[in-house]
C-alpha cells in the first residue's frame, strides 16, 4: 500500500487558530521510491499554500503546513512528519475586516466516484471576515473571497507531480478522501481518488476551527 499523508495548514487570524486538513497518497511508477515527509510536504507546499494564503486576511498569518504519515492502526512503526515553517502574512484583502463574525466560513466539498460511507470529504476554509455578501442565505459568487475560494478548490484537486528534483522518486500526489474506519475494519479499498472540490454555496458557522 503506497503512503498515506495528511497535510494540514494551520493560521492564526483575530486572535484565533484556524487548521485545513487534507489526504493525498503516493502513486509511484515502477521502481520508484517513496518520498519522505520532507519530499512531500515541500511539493504540497509549493503547490498548495499560496492558495490558502490568499484566503487569509492581511491582518492574520499562514503560520505553517504539517504533513504526517497516515499508519495502520496498531503499527509499531514511527509515522513519517514534517513541518513546513511559513509565517506569512495572509493576502485576502476584501470590505472590512470584522464586518462578519470570523466563525462565519466556506465549506469546500471533495467529492469520488465511489458510492459508499467514507467515500468523500470536505474541509473548512479561511473565514473571510468581510467582503464575501450573504444573500438569501448564500454567499456572494461575485465577492472577492468568493474567486479566492475557487481558486483554493482548484488547488486543492490537483494532482503534484514529484521527478526528477527527488533522485529515485518518480510518480504522482492524488488527492485522496480517506477512511481511517473502513482501513480499521479491513476494508478495502478505503482510500478514493478525488475527481471534484466545490465551494458549498451556504455558509457555515464553525465553532472550533480544528478539522
């Protein structure tokens, strides 16, 4: 079974920690090695956090992005880890900052082609604070934060190529929904390719802003 890893990227925005996670898996060609977390989390990074950057108010930070290994349960094996240090400032600037309550959130849903429990995911953006217009109970297509959230799903699907920068690493980062239950239940398969992110036109009120 090719390596599972969970990225995560963490900000701090109005005196809040925020936390977006995602899975990919490693597709290699034949007779590739495995990329370390370091490999990984730095092509992640490079392809991704820009994208979550810009979702961040100027006033918050993109403090960092952490990639670990998803192991079997019950493994003795020490899961891979890497932390990517950013400290950058966020990049959305867009009405004004506390104009909307910093609970209020996109939801962006990551959809397979498989029919079953487990089979999809989802995961919270960046709050925007203002800017994005609520009417009739959704959000504004035509707002800034609105492109930016686009912009961040289409980030979010796409497949990262890891070559000829990593000696004998040759293959592909997919994005994945995983199921920690049906892998703990033997199940198989319980990890599906994602074909699709969407911004979920609705927003949500999100409480605590771990996922």
């Amino acid at each position: 079974m090719a390596n599972i890893w969970k990225a995560t990227w963490h900000w701090k925005d109005a005196g809040q920690d925020g936390y977006m996670g995602v899975h990919y898996q490693w597709d290699g060609v034949t007779g590739s090695d495995e990329p370390d977390a370091e490999n990984v989390a730095t092509h992640i990074d490079s392809h991704a956090s820009d994208a979550v950057k810009s979702c961040v108010r100027e006033e918050g930070v993109l403090v960092e992005l952490l990639v670990r290994q998803e192991l079997e349960h019950g493994s003795p094996d020490v899961p891979g880890q890497f932390d990517v240090a950013i400290g950058e400032a966020g990049t959305l600037f867009s009405g004004t900052a506390g104009s909307m309550a910093e609970q209020e959130v996109p939801l962006l849903h990551r959809k397979t082609g498989a029919a079953v429990r487990g089979a999809k995911s989802w995961c919270f953006g960046p709050g925007p604070r203002g800017g994005a217009t609520i009417t009739n109970g959704l959000w504004d297509t035509g707002s800034v934060p609105w492109g930016k959230w686009v912009t961040l799903a289409a980030a979010l699907l796409g497949d990262i190529d890891i070559g000829s920068s990593v000696p004998g690493v040759d293959g592909t980062l997919h994005a994945i929904a995983y199921s920690k239950s049906r892998r703990d239940r033997s199940l198989d398969p319980f990890t599906f390719r994602v074909t699709s992110v969407t911004v979920d036109p609705s927003p949500r009120w999100l409480r605590s802003r771990g996922n």
